[in-house]
C-alpha cells in the first residue's frame, strides 16, 4: 500500500517538477544524521529513468561506495508487501 501511494506522489511530482531527480539526490545525499541514505534510488516515470543513483557506502569499515548494482540483504523486508 505505501509503496504504490509513493509511486503516485512520485509520478505526480516528476510531472510537476522536472527538478525532482536533484531534490532526491540532494537529500539522500546528507549524512545519514541529517537524513541522507545508504542506498540506492531508482526512479521511473513511464518508460523515461529520472534518476538512477547510489548514496552513501555499501561498506563502511572498508569505505566501499554504493553502486546502482549494489546488491542488498534484504532478510525479509519484502513480506510486508508480499502479504
């Protein structure tokens, strides 16, 4: 449910404001104490990729950087919208 809501806010705003793509780099571009990511985000509107971008480490202790590629433990984070 909450991931098809951000889809719509998503798609409503990417076609409101072509300068989404460098507001959600810019946030998930803080340090994490200010509300930054590590991680990935990807971000489609029809066919057309509006951002497609990696935050942050994917290994801290060894300084390794998040890839678009980078793969993820998710455990079992998909239950809740599997269920």
């Amino acid at each position: 449910m909450i991931g098809a809501a951000l889809v719509a806010v998503l798609q409503t705003l990417c076609t409101a404001d072509p300068a989404l793509a460098k507001s959600i780099r810019d946030l998930a571009s803080k340090p994490p104490e200010e509300g930054g990511v590590h991680g990935t985000a990807l971000v489609r509107l029809g066919d057309e990729t509006i951002l497609r971008e990696a935050f942050g480490h994917a290994d801290r202790d060894r300084d390794v950087p998040n890839r678009p590629d980078t793969k993820f433990l998710i455990a079992s984070l998909t239950k809740s919208f599997t269920a």
